[in-house]
C-alpha cells in the first residue's frame, strides 16, 4: 500500500472515531501510531514514539512551572505575607 491510501485509510478511521466520541486527543494518538507503524513498521513507531516522550518531558518550560507552583505553595504553607 502506498502513502497516500494509508492517510486516506486513517482519516476516515480518524473521523470514525471522532463520531463515537472518542477523546480527540487520544483519537489523534492512535491514529498516528497506526498510521506509523503502517509506514515504518514496529521498530520505527517504537523508537519514534519513545524520541517524542523523551524530547516532550525535556523541555525547559515543562520544569520551569511545576517548580514556580511548589515554590508558591512552600510559600504559602509558611505563612510568607503576600
């Protein structure tokens, strides 16, 4: 099969989903898993999908945040005046 019936193949399984109102996000998810494992094999979706997590819980600002809030809440339990 080449590409092109493969998108088109998940899009309507993408759709599909969507309509018995399955989690968009989630929808997403598998459909790309899928549709990846379709074009690369098992191998490829695995250390794709294992790059994108790794990269994804990385990131500065993903660090940045929930420190910001903990300090917040330090602050708060101590009894810090506003």
């Amino acid at each position: 099969m080449d590409a092109l019936t493969i998108g088109i193949i998940m899009v309507v399984c993408l759709i599909v989903l969507i309509v018995l109102k399955f989690p968009v996000g989630y929808a997403f998810l598998i459909i790309g898993f899928f549709g990846f494992i379709a074009l690369r094999g098992w191998d490829g979706a695995f250390s794709y999908l294992a790059t994108k997590v790794f990269s994804g819980c990385t990131q500065y600002l993903l660090t940045t945040v929930p420190l910001f809030v903990l300090m917040g809440e330090i602050a708060f339990a101590s009894g810090l005046p506003p």
